[in-house]
C-alpha cells in the first residue's frame, strides 16, 4: 500500500489493493489509516493530501501548522482516557477535555498522534485539519482551539 500511495496512486486503485487485505490481518487497520491520511475516505474520493502538504509543507501533520512537542502529563492522560473509551457518546467529554488537558495545537496534535484513538483512529494515523475542525466546531473556547483560531486556523466549519 505504502509503495503505490509514494507512487501517487488514485483512491480506486487504492481501495483495490485495500480490498486484497484479509481484514483480520494486522496490516489491515493501518493500511485504512494510510487511506484516510490522504483523503481516501471512499472509493469515489479524492486524494487531498498534496492539498493538504502544501498548506503547512513544514509540519509533520496534514494542513496544520506546527511542531512535535512533548506533551504534557495531563494531556498524555486525557488524551489516553479519550482513546481507551470504545463509545462514541462516552468518548465525547473525554474528547473535549483534551482540548484543555493539552494547551496549544502542537501538543493536542503531537497526542493525536501518540494516541490516535482519541479521534477514533488507528496507529499509523497522520493528524490533520478535519481533526481539529471537528474537535474545535463544538469546543471553539477551548485553549487548543483558542490557540487554532491565533494561528489561523478555520476551525469554525
């Protein structure tokens, strides 16, 4: 999968080599965190991680700008909380309480990364953009979308 995404390959061509990944394989869940790190969220899609790259070519996450940092014990045990409850409904104050836990958008996107459960992803998962989007749509008060919106970040969609 890695080689044909580096090549350039387009979604379809992606989900078919998806579609060759017995699903109880251990490649498989990282092999879908690798198509959602790209914009493949369906067969039909398009890829946007190009788009994505170019808006902060320098940050090692998808269209937000920054850097990895070490994160804070209370946002590391936040972060963990949030990524450990399997329900939805549950996992949601716990999803909102990072958002204070971690105090600027490089520390919420460097626990992101260390635990991508939090946004209900799998290891491999490169942060991105709709990430913070939808943390900060229902939480924009918060101090990691407090420090979004200062760097300019449109996180009202």
């Amino acid at each position: 999968m890695r080689a044909a995404i580096n090549d350039g390959a387009d979604c379809p061509d992606l989900f078919t080599i998806l579609d060759g990944i017995d699903e109880q394989d251990s490649a498989f869940p990282t092999a879908q965190g690798e198509l959602i790190n790209i914009g493949c969220y369906t067969r039909t899609s398009a890829r946007t991680d190009g788009d994505l790259r170019s808006a902060a070519p320098d940050s090692p996450w998808l269209g937000v700008p920054g850097e990895r940092v070490q994160v804070s014990a209370g946002c590391a045990e936040a972060a963990q909380a949030a990524a450990d409850e399997p329900d939805v409904d549950r996992a949601e104050p716990l999803i909102a309480a990072t958002l204070d836990a971690c105090t600027s958008v490089s520390e919420w996107m460097s626990a992101i990364e260390t635990y991508p459960g939090v946004m209900g992803m799998t290891e491999g998962y490169i942060p991105q953009l709709l990430d913070v989007q939808s943390a900060c749509y229902s939480y924009p008060s918060t101090a990691v979308c407090t420090d979004a919106t200062n760097l300019g970040l449109d996180v009202s969609s």
